[in-house]
C-alpha cells in the first residue's frame, strides 16, 4: 500500500476505472453471445440484436475499453455472419 496522498488517490481511481471497464466489457461480450444465440435460433430477430450488440461496441469503444478499428472489425464480422445467416 502505497504511503504518499497522492499515490493512494491514484490507486482507488484506477480501481473505479477498472470496475467500470470491466462492467462495459461484461455487457459487450454478454450482447454478443446474445446475438450468437439469435443468429442460431431466428436470423429475423437477429437484426434487431445486432442494432443492440452494435451499440454496446460502439458505447466500449466510446469509453475507450476497446480500440475503435476493434470495434469496427467486430461489428463487420457480426454483419457478415448475419447476411451468411439470412442465406
């Protein structure tokens, strides 16, 4: 533990910081196998997943929990697997 002021602050931020990007990511990952669930039952519900899952990336690239070429690049290979789904 730390025994300067300053280097106690800096240590309960960054474990509110990591709670809150653990929480962003948990719900990320939590709509993405929700969408994977929809994708393999019923690709017309799919859709309307995938609108929610897209937001829920964007919202964790927003925050910086991820990079946004990453968050890109997940929600390019969600859209391909939905379209080869809707096939």
């Amino acid at each position: 533990m730390p025994n300067i002021k300053s280097a106690k602050k800096r240590v309960k931020v960054s474990e509110k910081k990591a709670l809150r990007n653990r929480m962003v990511k948990n719900g990320m990952r939590t709509s993405l196998k929700k969408f994977q669930v929809a994708v393999d039952t019923d690709p017309s519900s799919a859709v309307q997943q995938l609108s929610k899952t897209s937001s829920a990336i964007d919202m964790a690239a927003a925050k910086g929990v991820i990079h946004k070429n990453a968050a890109n690049r997940k929600k390019a290979r969600l859209a391909k697997q939905l379209n080869k789904a809707a096939q």
